[in-house]
C-alpha cells in the first residue's frame, strides 16, 4: 500500500500527523516553529492552549506563558498526561479563561471551520491572543492544489486565505495585529525532485506578501462582554484534566484557572 492510499485509510488526524512525519512535512513544521516563535514570544499570561492534530508539532515554545497544553482530537502515544483530548469545536473549557490560544491547522481539516474559531474566541479572555495557522490557498501549493482534488495531505486541508480569516476575525470582534506567510519550497515528497526544484521556492518567495505556503495571523480579543454563540454540548470522551468544566453546563466555572 503506498503513503497516498495508507493515509486515505487513516482518521484525518492520524493522517496529519502520519504527513508531519514525512520529510516535506518535518520541513513545514521547522518553518511553521520559526514563524509563530516570533508571534508569541510577547504574549504574556497564565493559560495558553494549542488545539491541532499533532503534539510533536509545538509552536508556544517561545512563548512566556507559564502553563502550556496541547488539545487534541485523539490520545497520541507519547502525549503528555496533562493534555486534553476533545474536539476542538467543542472545547472543555470556561468562558475568558485562556490567554493565548492556537489553532494550528484547526480550521483546515474542520467540518465547520467557524464555529472552531467561535469557540477559541469564547475561551479567550479580554486580551488575550489568538494564532490562527493554516494552509495558504493564494500559495503555489494552493494554486497545485485545483489539480489534486480528492487527494490526501496536503491537498485535503481546506485552507483559508489572508482576507477571508480578517473577514471572521472582524464578526467576532477579534483585531489582526500581524499575519505573515512562509515556505514557498514546492510540494515534492522525492527528495532529489525537491532540491532540484529549490529554484521555484526562491522565485516564489519575491511575489507579493501571502504567497507561501503556510498563513499565520495574530489577533487580539479587545471586546469585554462579547460572548460568541456557544455550541450545543454532546457526550465527549476525555481525558483527566485540570481545567474548569464546560460552562454550558457549570456557569459558575467563569473565570476558574485551567
């Protein structure tokens, strides 16, 4: 079975991370490491949460936030006990109760990308800071990506471009501070291919801003009061941890340290 058909038979999530594992995606992920180091490294506070697939994938190592977590859609082997297995349009988490949230690539493999970042909005406090990180669709990987519908990673991932995350970030009252976009090298998974193509990555870099592959946008939550809409709560399955309890069903939660 080749790593095309291996990954259409995996859950999304363990096809994300099966594709981080590869040396194309170890290249995205050390580009994707350096970008939000240099977004989050001023971001101050208690409570940061990264909601994505794969925890091998850490971008708040830079930032100075004392108590740092990963939320995920399944249990990882090697996943910290301390990390939160939930989906991430639903998340387990008291209203204003983070002061960094990161969605890395939460947007691009969800049903309702939206409601994701509703719901990152209402665990944000006043204040607080979001990194939104997704495929770039104005990219040359996005252009690639009109010819490989239906294919596995990367060409699965919807990506969202600059204009359409400032439009979302407006409804809900969230204001873009920075967004930056990086890698531009193309999407070869055969290594002699790939550097013999370096050239096309270098040429791409000189177009205009947002032409790499991977999008980040900065925001902050300014508005006190707004409340997003909050999701109908389901049975979830998850994992022991030290955070307030959904506050659809504990309101009394608001403002309880996770």
């Amino acid at each position: 079975m080749n790593s095309h058909s291996q990954q259409t038979a995996l859950h999304p999530a363990e096809a994300i991370r099966h594709w981080y594992a590869t040396p194309l995606g170890q290249e995205v992920a050390a580009c994707e490491r350096k970008m939000a180091d240099t977004l989050v490294h001023g971001a101050f506070g208690y409570h940061l949460v990264q909601v994505g697939y794969d925890p091998s994938v850490r971008l708040f190592d830079a930032s100075p936030v004392s108590h740092k977590v990963m939320l995920c859609p399944q249990m990882v082997l090697g996943m910290d006990e301390h990390n939160l297995v939930a989906e991430a349009n639903e998340l387990p988490l008291a209203d204003s109760s983070l002061d960094v949230v990161i969605l890395h690539h939460a947007l691009d493999f969800a049903e309702h990308p939206h409601q994701v970042l509703r719901e990152a909005s209402r665990v944000l406090r006043p204040g607080g800071h979001l990194l939104v990180v997704s495929f770039n669709p104005a990219s040359f990987w996005g252009l690639c990506r009109r010819f490989h519908a239906g294919r596995p990673l990367p060409w699965a991932a919807q990506g969202f471009s600059h204009w359409r995350l400032h439009d979302w970030m407006r409804l809900l009252d969230l204001t873009e501070l920075k967004s930056v976009s990086d890698f531009h090298q193309p999407p070869i998974e055969n290594a002699r291919w790939y550097h013999r193509l370096g050239f096309l990555g270098s040429w791409v870099s000189r177009l205009p801003t947002y032409s790499g592959v991977v999008l980040m946008m900065w925001v902050r939550k300014d508005v006190m009061g707004m409340t997003p809409l909050k999701p109908a709560w389901k049975t979830r399955k998850l994992i022991s941890f030290p955070v307030a309890e959904p506050s659809a069903r504990h309101k009394s939660a608001r403002g309880k340290s996770v």
